[in-house]
C-alpha cells in the first residue's frame, strides 16, 4: 500500500502525472451505452409483461418456481421474467421497504450473471431472485390495490424541476414530490433522472444511489413508458428519510452547506470535464488519501483533483479502489448479527461491500448524467468512501500464506481457491486469487467459479449485486490493480458460503441440476 498523507498527495496532484490511463472500452467491457442522461433511448419491451407481473404477484409460493420453470420450457425468455418481476417489485413496494428495495436492485444483475453461465444453469439465479421477489410480495400483503399505486393527476407545471422536487423530499411532502415528478411526464427519461438526482444527492445513504442507480439501467428492461414509475421509487425512498429525519427531530445534514461550498470553492461547475491521465501511483495514492482522511478532507481531495482537469472516470477509479480497500482492510463483524453474519464476516451490509456497491453506483451514475450531477456524484462517493482509519487493520489483504506461494499450478490453485470459499477460509481464499494472478492466471476462471456461489448462496440480499459491482469495476480499473477487486470478491465470497438461499435447491431439482455439497 503506498504510505502517503493527504498533504503529500495534494502536493502531487498538480504535477501533471500524465502517463497511464484505462486500457479498456467501457461499451466493450461492460455493454453499456455510451448515451447520456440527457439523451432519449427507445430500448426494446419485453412483449405480454401484465400476465407475468400478475403471475409474480398471485402465485402462491410454493407453487412459484414448477410454474417459472414452466414458463421457461414453453419459450418464455429470462429477460421478460425478469422484467416482469422488476414491475411487480416496483408496483408493490414502491421503494418503501428494505427487502423490498434490496430484492429489485438484486434483479438486473442476476439476469447478467445468468448470460454468464453455461445454458443448463441460466435460470437458476433468475429464479433464485424471483422467488425472493415474491416471498416478499407476499409478505407485504400481495398485489397492490391499483388505485394506491396510482400517480398523482397534476397539471403539468413547467416550473417542475430538481430543485422543486428536492424542496419537496427534504420537507417529507411525498404528494407534492409525487406531482411534481408527474409533471416532468413526457420529458426524457433521461432529463428526469437528472432531476431526480438532486433529491437522491442529499445524503450517501447506500440503498439511496444503488436505487436511483439499479432503476435507471431497468428502464432498457422495461421500456421507456416506465421510467416515471422506476425513478419515482427514489423520489418515496428519499422522501421516506426526510419524514424520519422531521419525526426524530434530526439536524440538517451538514452536507447540505458543505457541498455548495466545496463546489465554489473549486469553481468544479464552471469548466468542462477534464482530460488529464493519471499514472498509477497517483491513483493509488488518491485512493490511499480518500480511505485514511475523514469525509471533508476525501471530498476535498477529489474536489481538487477534478479541478486540476483530471480526467473524472480516473478519479472515479480512484473512489472504488478506497471502497475496495474498506473491504481489504476490514477486520470483519466484532460481533454476530442477523441471519448468517457471524463474527469476523464480511459480507451483506458490511462497510466494504456497501462501500463498494455505492462506489459503483456513482461512478456509473457520473457517466451517464450531465455534468453538474456528474461531479457532485463523485463527491458524494469520496465522502462516503473515507474514514475508516480507527476501525481498519494494519494489513491489507491478502495476507500472505505460505500454502499458497508452494503452489505452482495454476489448476490446483484455482481448486484452493474453490476449496477455502467452501471452507469459509477468507483469508485463504484472497491468498489464492493473488497466488492465481501472480502465475499468470486469467480472471475468468476465477470469476466464473465466484458466479457460482454468488448463484447459490443466499449473501444477505447483496450477492448478486456485489458481484456485478466487482465485474464492472475490475473490467474499468487499470490493469496493475484490477486484482484487488477480485480479491475482495474471493473474500466475501468465503464469507457468505454455507447459507444456500431460499428456493435454490428446488430450483437444482426442477432444472435437474446437480447440487454439489463438499
């Protein structure tokens, strides 16, 4: 790890540093669409998604995975499963519940991990979330009543805008934050995912921008005719915290100021993106500043970066490998919590899978809007990646191990690496993935044996969606330090094994899948 203080660093970050960039296309690496939020897209609708959304929504759940099953033999495609299940999530819960909101993020990434998987096991993680998607529905007392979900009748109001719709969330007024985001109807879905991020902006709560962020990309599921109704769960999450914040008589947050001013300060607003390359030593050290600094010196770190033109995806690297290195520095839980998160794991809510995730959300969050939204996305993500100084390890993972370094083969390797996540050997199994990379491995292998357990584990409702963060984010950090994302994969992985998530095995034994136990 480079041992620089944020003075050092901030000497450093005007000194040019030009050599070395991302050798990778994003479009190419992660099939994502160059457009910006500000663009329309006409993505392509999954035909007959009523009878489907019904079918998620009424089936009881015992009956669930034989009818998806099912429905998959007569020639209905995963896409348009998924889909539907992303619409009778939104319908139902509306971004008001936490399983509820945790299941939909979890949707689009498990149809990525089943596009990654041999033909024989693609539904099984398409189901393993569907059935999470209705247990849940259920629980929350099943199909809603159309009129409640029904959006506000407003006449439209050409003054509805970001700061109208943030005026009213921070006053926990969800009617009027509701009419206001009816009123941009007809806009661009792009346009009104610009105005929803002043509201999703208030705060680094997690579940706020992997939301905002999870929703944007189900609108290429769903059709654009849904973009109101996927964002708007953002507008009730945020509007959820305000009434909470009003009711406990909570302090503004301190961001509210902070942020503005740091924006003037570096006068961040008034230029264009900027150009400049960063070699490798300058993104790990501005990683470095951002993890062991407090919020305001991390945010004021990537504030001076941005405004000495680097370039902001660079900068944006640099925020995910300081989340990445929560979780390599993590000591683990210092007691047991809810479910499976004993002493010592990392995984589900854990400060570096969060870290992370959120990380991600607003790296591809500053992609995809326009520049104002672009850069206060990477404050906030500086800001919520610092500070973990008093509660991190004085080593980084992976730690060395001796079993490991013996081994020369890179196909025992990779069986140590299957045999310590089966074990729960976290520190085994980030020992393994380096030993794989320093013998030349490469990364699918390792990938594809971590989609495994990310499809059959249960993963404290964050499997599928950490998994997807550490695809992207490896496929976008440069190649000298790319590994580490995988490390951290490997770890959580070993974490959260043991705990196989509900409706897997009866999934195994519809598909006729082998389970393997040892």
């Amino acid at each position: 790890m480079a041992q620089n203080t944020r003075r050092t660093f901030l000497s450093n970050v005007g000194r040019g540093m030009l050599a070395g960039s991302l050798g990778t296309t994003l479009a190419a690496d992660l099939g994502l669409s160059p457009l910006r939020a500000s663009e329309e897209t006409s993505p392509s609708t999954p035909d007959n998604l009523e009878p489907l959304i019904s079918l998620m929504q009424v089936t009881p759940l015992p009956e669930l995975q034989r009818v998806l099953v099912d429905k998959i033999s007569s020639g209905t495609d995963l896409k348009s499963l998924i889909a539907a299940g992303t619409l009778a999530n939104a319908r139902t819960f509306r971004g008001h519940d936490y399983i509820g909101f945790h299941t939909f993020m979890a949707l689009a990434p498990a149809l990525d991990m089943s596009e990654r998987l041999p033909a024989e096991l693609k539904a099984l993680p398409i189901l393993k979330v569907l059935y999470r998607n209705t247990e849940r529905i259920h629980a929350f007392g099943g199909a809603p009543d159309s009129a409640a979900t029904a959006t506000p009748t407003v006449t439209p109001d050409p003054n509805a805008d970001g700061l109208a719709l943030r005026a009213a969330t921070r006053a926990g007024d969800q009617r009027k934050a509701e009419q206001i985001l009816a009123a941009m109807n007809g806009q661009p879905r792009g346009e009104i995912f610009n105005h929803v991020q002043y509201a999703v902006q208030d705060s680094t709560n997690v579940h706020r921008v992997v939301l905002a962020w999870r929703a944007w990309l189900a609108v290429d599921l769903v059709g654009e005719q849904h973009a109101q109704s996927l964002l708007s769960q953002s507008v009730r999450f945020c509007t959820d915290s305000s009434q909470y914040r009003l009711r406990k008589n909570q302090p503004e947050p301190q961001m509210w100021t902070t942020l503005p001013a740091v924006l003037d300060q570096y006068k961040l607003l008034a230029n264009a993106p900027g150009i400049r390359k960063a070699d490798d030593q300058w993104v790990e050290d501005l990683a470095f500043t951002i993890l062991t600094g407090n919020p305001d010196s991390a945010t004021d770190a990537v504030a001076q970066a941005l405004a000495e033109g680097f370039e902001q995806d660079t900068v944006a690297e640099a925020i995910s490998l300081a989340a990445n290195l929560q979780l390599l520095h993590d000591p683990g839980r210092p007691k047991a919590s809810s479910g499976d998160k004993v002493i010592g794991s990392v995984h589900g809510d854990s400060v570096g899978v969060h870290a992370s995730d959120a990380a991600n959300a607003w790296r591809n969050i500053a992609r995809v809007s326009n520049h104002r939204n672009s850069v206060v996305s990477l404050l906030l993500a500086a800001n919520n990646s610092a500070g973990m100084r008093n509660g991190m390890t004085k080593e980084q993972w992976p730690l060395k191990d001796d079993q490991a370094e013996r081994l020369t083969s890179k196909d025992k390797v990779l069986a140590m690496i299957d045999g310590a996540v089966r074990s729960k050997d976290q520190a085994l199994a980030g020992a393994a993935v380096k030993r794989y990379h320093d013998l030349g491995g490469h990364a699918k292998p390792v990938f594809d044996l971590m989609l495994k357990f990310a499809t059959s584990e249960d993963g404290a409702l964050h499997a599928e969606k950490f998994y997807r963060t550490v695809t992207e984010e490896f496929a976008t950090t440069r190649k000298s330090l790319r590994w580490r994302q995988l490390v951290g994969l490997a770890r959580v992985s070993a974490s959260e094994y043991g705990t196989k998530s509900p409706g897997y095995r009866e999934a195994c034994e519809l598909l006729n899948v082998r389970i393997r136990t040892t």
